[in-house]
C-alpha cells in the first residue's frame, strides 16, 4: 500500500488537471514560505494540506500511516531540541532535561517538514513522472552550463523508482516473516537480512533498466513535452501565492 500511495495515481481530479509546471511552482513557493512560517502559519498551512489530499482521492489518514516512519524521525527531531536547547525548564527532574523553547522549535522545525513532505506526496501523487521530468526540464533550460536533460531523466527515474523499492521491500519483509527472522532478538541482524537483499535487487533493477534503455538506444534528444496552461492553472498559482502571503502575515 506504501509503494501505492508514493507513486503516480491515475485520477481526474482538479488536482490531477494541474500544470505539472504550476504544480512545482506551487510545492517550491509553498515550501520556502513554511520554512518562514511560525505555529499560526503552520497550522493553516498543516490544515491546507490535509484538506487537500481528499481533494486528489488520497486519503489523509493512509498518507500519514505510509509517512509513520518518517513521523517518528520527527518525534526524534523535537525531543532533540527539546533536550538540547537552553531556556526555561519543562520539568523539575534532571533526567529529563527539556526547555520550552526548544520544545517550541522542535515543534516548529517538525511541523514544517511535515508540511513539506505531505505537499510533496501530493505533487508525486498527481502528476505523471514524465511531465515531472519534462517540468524540471522546462525549468533548467534557461540556465547555462547545466546538463538540464541529464537531471531531467534522472529525477523522473528516481520517481519512477520509489515505488519500486517499496514494493521489493514490502516483499522482502513478508518473506522474512514466513522465514520467522522477524522473530530474532538482535536488530542488527534482522536489518541485514533486510538491506542486503534489498540492495542487491535495487542494483539488479537499476542494471536491467539501463539495459533496456541502451537496447531502446535510449538518448538525451527527446521530443519535447507540448504544454497547454490554462485559466485553471493560473487560477491555482494565484490561490496558492495569496494563501502563501496570508501565511506571511499571520506568522
């Protein structure tokens, strides 16, 4: 369900209809005002997000049961700060050295990289690798000195790739379950059986796809991805940039 939910997910939905080109625009304008962003911005902009993943015919809840892990890493981030950030004390016992303020900015740095990763998903969710290839193409033309076809391809891949590993991984570990290895006692272990394995197929899957993009005689020159922007797309751009100055103003 993970490999699902972090790839391409055919759709008609408004979102789905969105330039892919307004649709980075929108994630880059969005991500760089959240990191400005403080705990009334943050909110509205966590609320935006959620509200938004329905809209696109994904669920709220089974997105943030894929990011679980991702959540526990920022539970980790904030009782880091929590802990290591001078200022007032939360609790009397010297055990548990946590101060307000760093639980605040623990708390703000988490929420905005929440932000960001739920965005993300919903961009990889509703927009095709190959117009996500052609956009990042659209967008580095311009620039000089830059091999902007190279990095094209190479982020539509790893797009394309993600689910791919998920799904070997998620095969992976139903197969050490039936083998009983989830059962052993020294983690070490059990994620060596799991990361090996898994690396070797990621490498022979990479190997295979080079192959069969040689064989293909696969090359930079491609056609170019014809795009139409219409009232639609402008229209989500400006809501997007009047949301994000709304943001501003109340953090």
């Amino acid at each position: 369900m993970a490999a699902l939910i972090f790839g391409y997910q055919p759709g008609h939905t408004v979102v789905h209809r969105i330039d892919a080109r307004i649709k980075l625009a929108a994630l880059a304008l969005f991500s760089i005002v959240s990191l400005q962003a403080g705990f009334p911005g943050l909110g509205l902009a966590l609320v935006a997000a959620l509200l938004l993943l329905p809209a696109a015919r994904c669920p709220p809840l089974l997105c943030l049961r894929s990011l679980r892990w991702y959540l526990v890493l920022l539970l980790c981030i904030v009782a880091a700060r929590a802990a290591t950030t001078a200022g007032e004390p939360l609790l009397a016992s010297p055990w548990l050295p946590a101060s307000r303020q760093g639980l605040e900015a623990g708390l703000v740095l988490a929420g905005r990289l929440l932000v960001i990763a739920l965005l993300g998903l919903l961009v990889t969710v509703t927009t095709r690798p190959s117009h996500i290839r052609a956009a990042v193409e659209w967008y580095l033309r311009p620039l000089p000195f830059i091999p902007h076809q190279q990095i094209a391809t190479m982020i539509g891949l790893l797009v394309r790739f993600i689910p791919v590993i998920l799904t070997q991984s998620a095969e992976l570990h139903d197969a050490l379950r039936a083998r009983a290895i989830d059962q052993r006692r020294n983690p070490l272990r059990r994620i060596t059986y799991l990361g090996m394995p898994l690396l070797r197929r990621t490498f022979v899957t990479a190997d295979r796809l080079a192959q069969a993009m040689e064989a293909r005689c696969y090359g930079m020159e491609r056609t170019r991805h014809q795009w139409r922007t219409g009232a639609c797309d402008w229209t989500a751009l400006g809501l997007v940039t009047g949301f994000c100055a709304l943001l501003l103003a109340i953090s």
